[in-house]
C-alpha cells in the first residue's frame, strides 16, 4: 500500500526541482515512479462536474483530501497541535459559529408546594475562523534538483518541521493569552509536587478532560532524569503522570503547560505550496528588523512556501495552564 503521508513532500520536492513549473514537476514525479496520487495532483485539470471517479477534478480532490490528512497525520510526533488535532481535539468545521455554554443552568429540590426557581443559561457564540500560517524554506538550486532518495527526504524532514513548528506557534498564541501562569515553586521535589499540583488544579477540574503536558526541551531532558516512577518519560516526550507529555521548541525554556484538549474547538483546513525562483526574501524571523532583500534568482535559489490554514478556539477557561521558570 503507498505511504499517503509521502505525498506532499514528494509534490514539495518536484515543484522546488522544477522551479514552480507544474507540468516539469510532473515530468520528474513520472520519471521518478512518484504515487499515483501524486502524479494526479501535479496533473489536475478540472473538466466538467466533479466526480470522485473522474479522473479530472473530482478525482484530484479526494487526491489532495488523502495526501493532505496523511501529511498531517505524519506531524503528530512533532507538533503539539497536529498531535491533539489527532487526539484530543473537538473536531469542529471550520467557519462556523459554535454555540458555548458559558454559565450553567442549576437544577433544585423543590419542595411541595414552593415555588420552582429559574436559573440562566447564557450561550456566547464565538466564531472557528481559520487562521493561515506560512512555512518558507529556501534551497540552493543544486539542492532543489536533487530527486534523488536523500533529495526528497530532506526536502520532506525541512517540509515537517516548518509547519508543525509554525502552526504550534500560532497555536500557542492564540491559547495563552489570559490563561493561568503562575512561576515555579524552587528545585526539590517538594516544589515539583506543588507546581504540578497548581497545574491540575486549574485545568483538570471536570471528569470530561483530554490532558496532554507540553514543554519545552530542557524541562523534557529535567523530567527524564527524575526516576520517581511518575511516567516513561524520555527527552524528546513521551508519558508523565500516565498523560502525553509533547515536547515543543516553540515553548519557551523553563516551561511546563497541561491542556485539557476536551475543552478547545480546533481544525485544519488546507496546505497549499507555493514555489518560486524570482521572489526577493528577507532572510530572518524578524520581518520588522533591518535585513536586506535577498533575490532568489540572484542567489540561485528556489523558495517553497507552504500555507496552512487552522483555527483553535477555547470553549472552556480551564483549557490550559503554565508553570514558568522550572529548575526541578
């Protein structure tokens, strides 16, 4: 059976050997014994109605549908989102208003012959707007045209990390603000059993819970080395307290979070990939800074952007909790 996860980063690669130009990427991808799904997304042309047999568009969607979700599936080890999109996650559709409870109505005991009192029950009705996110990653031509297994393993690894890491640092943005941050306790045990125990107080306060921990990577190497029986914890993730424990760079040193992904509303729309050697890019993180243009053609270079579109929306005020400046 073909691995459907591979398809993307296959489309990535033919698109960045190719410059952009669709109809070389699918020349390389027939040369390459490339997927059929593959070959069919490089190929799409939309002729008439859309049936899922078609061979046309119809055919093509269900195509990008498979390879899409597979790809994503495929970041789950890597992107605290996409493993709770995975798991955890209320699935909800995109671009819809969700009907929230936000005061609970309170039932009573009524005694014979008194009077029967009302309570309120007050909806908010907040909007899963997508959000896009961009993942860019630059190669030399050399390396764009390089097909070969290491080639596009590479281009994939790249693919990956880009926008798991992109899309969990939007992610956190949008959960954190508001949210329980309290500093850590001091270094002994007796101070982690109270950290944790303010984490959980403020998140795990119903049975209906999904508790995943992330953290940053140097609380992960800390947690690892603590064998107190609290969980199979090693430094790239694993269980703590018997939860998920999800390790993240994008969460900053120090750091600790529980969140109860039973009480968020998220989904994942789309990836597009967009490649080019024409455009001029500044090249850092900080798009306000002072850096100069850099021209992909000048440099010989190619430039794949990948877009991913995604909301997360939190449904309950206990959905997520942090400790900051961890030194277990």
């Amino acid at each position: 059976m073909e691995n459907a996860s591979i398809d993307l980063p296959q489309i990535a690669k033919y698109l960045l050997a190719a410059k952009g130009n669709a109809s070389l990427a699918h020349t390389l991808a027939v040369n390459n014994r490339a997927s059929q799904r593959t070959l069919n997304i490089l190929s799409k042309a939309a002729v008439g109605g859309a049936v899922s047999t078609d061979g046309n568009f119809g055919e093509v969607l269900v195509d990008v549908a498979i390879a899409q979700s597979a790809f994503f599936g495929s970041l789950r080890n890597r992107s605290v989102f996409f493993r709770m999109l995975d798991q955890g996650f209320r699935r909800v559709p995109l671009r819809t208003h969700l009907g929230l409870v936000s005061a609970s109505a309170t039932a009573y005991v009524v005694g014979e012959g008194a009077l029967k009192p009302l309570s309120r029950l007050t909806l908010s009705n907040p909007a899963l707007t997508p959000k896009k996110v961009a993942a860019i990653i630059v190669a030399t031509a050399e390396v764009a045209a390089d097909t070969s297994a290491a080639g596009q393993s590479l281009i994939a690894q790249e693919l990956r990390g880009a926008v798991a890491d992109t899309t969990d640092e939007a992610f956190f943005a949008a959960m954190m603000p508001g949210m329980p941050s309290t500093p850590s306790s001091g270094a002994g045990s007796d101070a982690m059993a109270a950290d944790l125990k303010v984490l959980l107080d403020s998140v795990n306060t119903s049975a209906a819970g999904s508790l995943f921990f992330a953290m940053a990577a140097d609380v992960a190497n800390r947690i690892s080395l603590i064998n107190d029986g609290k969980g199979a914890m090693s430094p790239l993730g694993g269980e703590f307290l018997n939860l998920p424990a999800l390790v993240s760079s994008t969460i900053p040193a120090g750091t600790l979070r529980l969140i109860n992904a039973a009480a968020v509303a998220a989904n994942a729309d789309a990836i597009s990939l967009d490649v080019s050697n024409q455009t001029d890019l500044l090249m850092r993180d900080d798009p306000e800074g002072a850096a100069a243009l850099t021209s992909m053609f000048q440099t010989n270079s190619v430039a794949l952007k990948a877009e991913v579109s995604f909301a997360a929306e939190k449904t309950r005020e206990d959905a997520v909790a942090e400790i900051t400046g961890i030194e277990w």
